[in-house]
C-alpha cells in the first residue's frame, strides 16, 4: 500500500511538473508572438518627427527647451543601457517610446500631477534615473526643480480623472497618431470632471488658472517657455469649454 502511494504521489508530481513546462512554453509562445506583431507594427512605422504636430507655437518653444537641456551623450547612454537589456527591442520602438518620454516630460512642466500611463515609457525614465547626476542636471534645466519619478500606474482604468487630464492635454499639444496611442493606450475613455471644468467658463485672460491643476510662478521656479504654454493651454480650455 505505501508503495502504492508512493507510486502515485511520483505521478502526479511528474505530471504537474510536465503541465508547468507546457504552461511556460505556451506564455513564452505568445509573449513571442506579441514581440514579433510589435516588431512588425514599429518596423513600418515613420519616424516620430516626421508625424511630430506641436499644436501650438509655445509648445515648439517648449520642445526647443527640452531638447537643449538632454546632453547627446545623456540621451545615447540611455538608449544604449535600454538596448543592451532588450536586445529584441527595434531601433524603431526605441524612437517612439524616446519620443514619448520627452513628450510626458513637457506634459509635467506644463501640467502639475501627471500620472505616468505607459510601463513602456516609465521603462526609459527609469534608465535615465539610473544617471543620477545628468538626471538631476537635466531636471533642473528644464523644470527648475527635480522631478521625481512617478511610478507606472498600472490597471485597465487608473485614475479615470487624472488620465482623462492626460488625454485632453496630450492632443491639445500634439494632436493623436496610432503609434504613439499603441504606447499610451485608448484616448478619451473618461470624460473631464465637470466640477473642475466649471472654474474655466469666467476666467479672465490675465487671471491665473484655478486650483492647482496647472504649474504656475507662483507655485516653482518653471521657465518662461513653460509659463507661455501653461497660458496657453488654460485660455485656449477656457475657450472650449465657453
């Protein structure tokens, strides 16, 4: 009878172990299958400059702004830890999520608060965290102040205000393209919070801007690039929303 069990208990151990290979081979299947149809996605995509559609001339100014203060050798020693550690990564995918971190970038000199919505995106603010001095640097070229890291929110609806914020902003400053939505994810699921849009249908052209949803003087030390397009942002939501 021990025999018995023992002879059972060795099966069913093996055939577990057996289940556990096909599980992880079938997970590796379609984590392949997913590179490739990614791969194949950005490998047909134009470079993100050539879509690159700043709405707005403060914007342009602020784009100007950021470029200047990356250092060529900062963004190269990123994009070479980045590649080193994801050799099925494209030069291509790489462009695009670079593009988008810059892009996000701009959203948080602009806007105060701004959740991070893609783990592809987060994924190179964290290589470039690991540069602790050019991050700082850079930090305090273009917004003033550090920014600290805002970790990747996760979840099918995080934050539905916050991130219907995100989408308004986002293709207020520079219009919407498939590539970069493959990165962020659907646009324009949540609806702008009524309370806050209300603040906007009496706002003068010199007041400054209700609660503290926008990065104003006042609050930090933000550039003048970034004071023209907090500026224009908020009259141009003023506009809209009358």
């Amino acid at each position: 009878m021990d025999s018995m069990s023992s002879f059972w208990t060795l099966f069913i151990v093996v055939i577990l172990i057996i289940f556990w290979f096909i599980f992880r081979a079938i997970r590796r299947n379609r984590g392949n299958r997913k590179t490739r149809s990614r791969n194949a996605f950005f490998l047909s995509s134009p470079s993100p400059s050539s879509l690159a559609q700043e709405r707005h001339p403060e914007i342009t100014e602020l784009m100007q702004l950021l470029e200047q203060s990356i250092p060529a050798s900062y963004a190269h020693s990123v994009r070479s830890r980045v590649i080193e550690a994801h050799p099925e990564l494209t030069e291509q995918e790489y462009d695009w999520r670079w593009h988008e971190l810059k892009r996000y970038f701009m959203l948080c000199a602009i806007m105060n608060r701004v959740p991070m919505f893609s783990s592809d995106v987060d994924e190179l603010w964290h290589e470039m965290l690991m540069f602790t001095r050019e991050y700082q640097q850079f930090s305090e070229a273009f917004f003033g102040r550090m920014l600290h890291h805002a970790p990747h929110s996760g979840g099918s609806q995080p934050m539905p205000e916050e991130r219907a914020w995100f989408d308004w902003l986002y293709v207020e400053c520079f219009g919407w393209n498939r590539y970069s939505a493959s990165l962020w994810g659907t646009f324009f699921n949540h609806p702008l919070p009524s309370d806050e849009l209300s603040r906007y249908y009496k706002l003068t052209t010199s007041a400054q801007p209700a609660g503290d949803r926008w990065n104003t003087q006042e609050d930090i030390a933000i550039s003048q690039q970034a004071q023209q397009a907090v500026h224009k942002i908020v009259q141009h939501l003023h506009e809209r929303v009358n």
